[in-house]
C-alpha cells in the first residue's frame, strides 16, 4: 500500500476482461549522490500468461514513466535462482552490479 500511496504512477496492473493477470510496483526518490533513482519493487504475471511479453510491457511502462519524472537511474532486485527475471532484465539492458546474500534462506529476506 506504501508504494502505491506514494507513488501511483509507477504502479501499473495488465488486465485482461475483469482479472489482474500482471502488475508492477516502483518507487523513485533521491538517494545519497542526490541522483533520482527508480526502483522496480515487485513484479508479477499470472503463471498462465508468461512468455508473452506482458512483464516486459510493463517493466517498459515503468521505466518509460520514471524517465519521464528524471529519474537517472534504475535499480531492482531478482533472486539468483528466477532465471526467467534474470533474463528479462539482461534483455531490457539491466547489468548485474552485486549479489545480495541472505543467512535466513531465498524468499525470506
């Protein structure tokens, strides 16, 4: 609810008749260099409509919006293991810059 309080127009849902089949949520906001910076927080396709494209148009949508409001740069977070995500991101220009490692176990942290 955070995100799309403070920012609902880096929120975006795919709909399809009257379902929600994707959506995506950002945020944007000065970090420490004072460079507005993008964040893709969540992203998420109903099982039985990936490999269509549909997280790639959004994650396009977003990016497009954040650009629009001066954002320099965009940052996201991906388990090492969704090779899926891993790929779509690389595909949209994306660079792995680090690996966060979490001691509690994927999904927890």
């Amino acid at each position: 609810r955070y995100f799309l309080l403070q920012w609902p127009h880096l929120c975006f849902m795919a709909m399809l008749d009257d379902q929600c089949i994707g959506c995506i949520v950002c945020k944007m906001e000065l970090n420490r260099r004072g460079i507005m910076r993008g964040y893709i927080a969540m992203l998420a396709v109903r099982t039985n409509q990936r490999r269509r494209g549909l997280g790639r148009t959004l994650v396009e949508r977003a990016i497009e919006e954040m650009e629009k409001h001066g954002c320099e740069e965009i940052v996201l977070e991906a388990e090492a293991s969704n090779k899926a995500a891993l790929r779509l991101y690389e595909g949209l220009g994306f660079i792995r810059d680090k690996l966060l490692v979490c001691a509690i176990g994927p999904g927890v942290c």
